[in-house]
C-alpha cells in the first residue's frame, strides 16, 4: 500500500496513476503515451542525431577536477534530464 504524498496524489488522479520517471505522479495511460511519444520523435535520423548531441553536452562530458560545486549541479541536472528521455525512449520501444 502506498504512504504519503504519492497515496494522496494517486486518489485525487483515480486507481490507474503511478510515478513517472521524473518523479511526477500521472495517470498510467499519459504515461504510456510520454513513453510512446519519445520513442517516436527520436527514432527518427534527425531525432537520433539530437539525442547523440544531447548525450555528448550531458552525459558524456567530464567536468574535471575543477569544476565549482554550482557548475556540477547544473551539468548533473542536465544529465538527468537526458536520462529520462533515454528511459522514455526504451520503454516506449518496448510498448510499441
């Protein structure tokens, strides 16, 4: 049984919600279609050559060891962000 703030939000949003990737609660067909979408968009040439992009400024960058405490967090913030959508993209390929 769910506790806290994600039991809450799921009555308000009905018995099908659940907790997306980004931490968000949402009911599980919006989140299927996020999933969907993602793998739409970027399996196409212009959408994979974006995503390398996207991988090559955030996740495949090295910050060094003189990168200041703030400029970390944003880098990791992006790298999250890209994160996600790679997540989106493999389970949207599994459900289509």
């Amino acid at each position: 049984m769910s506790e806290g703030w994600d039991r809450v939000a799921r009555l308000r949003q009905g018995s099908d919600a659940r907790m997306g990737l980004d931490g968000l609660v949402r009911p599980e067909s919006k989140e299927d279609e996020l999933n969907r979408l993602c793998a739409s968009v970027f399996s196409q040439e212009n959408g994979e050559a974006l995503l390398t992009y996207l991988r090559s400024i955030t996740i495949e960058r090295i910050g060094g060891p003189g990168i200041d405490d703030c400029a970390l967090r944003h880098l990791e913030g992006q790298r999250y962000l890209v994160g996600i959508l790679e997540q989106r993209i493999a389970l949207g390929r599994k459900e289509s």
